[in-house]
C-alpha cells in the first residue's frame, strides 16, 4: 500500500471519519482476499489545520489576491505530508477543494480530488441535475458545477445569497462536533425547497460533516433517504483515496 496523507482538521469530525472509513475500507479489502488477523491498514500521515486559523484567512470569491495566505497554508501542508513520505494526497475536506486548481502546479504531488469523485459517483447514478449543499466556498464557487458538467451533470442554479450564509450557520453551530437532530431536519428542509426531491436530481451532502447525519450510510457513496437520493461525497473520496492507495503498490 502506497501512504497516504491528509489534510485534515476541517474539521475535526470529518477527518476522524475519514481515518476510520480508510482503516476500515482496507480491512474490508484483504478480508474479502482472505487475508488473516491482523487485518492490515494503510499507512496515513495527517496534517490537521486550525479552522479558526485557516477560516480567517478564506479569500473573496473572484479576487485571487486575496486567497493568497490560504493557498500557502494549503500548500504548506502538502509539502509537510510529501516531506513524512506520503504518495497519495487527499483533502479531508470539500471546502479547500475551492482552491485546487489554483495551486496544482504547485504542489509537491497529485491529490485525489473530493470534486472528480463526486461527480463520478453522481454520474454513475444516473443523475442529470445536481443540488450542492456545503460551506460558503463551496456553495459560491465555480469549481464542483465545473466538475459536474465534465461529467455531463447540469448542477442547481446557485442559490440565493441569504441560503448560502444559513446552510454556512446550520454547518458552523449543527455539525460541527457531529449532526444533531434539528441540524438534521433542517438539512433535509433545504433539500426540499431546493428541488432535491426530482427523480433525476442528486443531493451532493458537499460538506464532510453533512454525512454525519445518516450514521448508517457513512460508508455509501451513494444512498437513498427521506426520499433522496445523496451522494456522500467523504465516502466517494475515501473510496478514490483507497484505490489510489493500492494502485501499483502490489497489496
């Protein structure tokens, strides 16, 4: 198994999930090959951010300048996880994926991207039109409609500013320390007023604590609940991670 390393602390709940999901997915893998106990795991090194620190320094959609301390906190963890000898990088999170592609160039290695494996995943479902529901950044950029489209996915007009900033305040006070009851009743709200209901429209939970809301579909790329269909988009990218994890390493 190649070594993966992640960016985690954004936040905290998610990159504990994500750590857990690979553990387990791996486990599952040579169980299934027959492989006795103990039960191998790949080898992961997380860096994990301070999210108050890293959330000061969000830039303005549209004005690249002002993204410039973010990037290089990105960056400087890519270069800490390459440095501790990570092959395979991963953002524990949706929300710095706003900025991938404009440090690519930069960075010290390819990074599994959470965006590309959604749209994969939503695709592969058959879906034509897609909600995204996640931070600020995510909600206001450009970059998970771009990734839905190449996969010929039509994405939900962005919505209003005022819902943008609510679903920010439903993550930051309902999700943050893991999904309570209201933040998950107002989660399935905006599903609905939002025309997540339409048979041929995927509900993208594009915040890695979104998914903490269905605790018995934190493993499912793909899921019906409530009559939804949501695409758990940590779920995708662990699975990408793991395959990335076990390509050309001859586990």
């Amino acid at each position: 198994m190649r070594k993966i390393g992640l960016l985690g602390g954004m936040a905290w709940p998610s990159t504990l999930d994500y750590y857990r999901a690979l553990c387990t997915g791996a486990n599952a893998r040579f169980r299934a090959e027959g492989h006795g106990a103990p039960l191998p795991t790949p080898p992961i090194v997380i860096d994990s951010v301070n999210i108050a620190e890293t959330r000061a320094l969000r830039g303005v959609e549209g004005d690249e300048a002002s993204w410039a301390g973010y990037d290089a906190a990105i960056l400087g963890v890519f270069e800490r996880l390459a440095g501790a000898g990570a092959e395979v990088l991963a953002m524990a999170s949706n929300t710095p994926h706003a900025r991938l592609d404009a440090i690519r160039e930069r960075l010290p290695g390819p990074v599994v991207s959470i965006l590309d494996e959604t749209a994969s995943v939503a695709a592969e479902r058959g879906a034509t039109r897609a909600l995204v529901l996640g931070t600020s950044v995510t909600m206001r950029g450009g970059h998970y409609p771009a990734a839905l489209r190449a996969h010929g996915i039509a994405p939900v007009p962005r919505l209003p500013e005022a819902e943008i900033e609510a679903m920010q305040r439903l993550i930051d006070t309902e999700f943050y320390d893991g999904a309570t009851p209201s933040g998950r009743a107002a989660l399935l709200d905006r599903c609905d007023r939002h025309g997540g209901r339409a048979a041929d429209t995927a509900v993208l939970l594009a915040c890695t604590e979104l998914p903490l809301a269905f605790p018995d579909h934190l493993d499912d790329p793909v899921f019906e609940a409530e009559g939804f269909t949501f695409i758990n988009t940590a779920a995708a990218h662990v699975r990408g991670i793991l395959r990335a994890c076990f390509e050309g390493s001859g586990a």
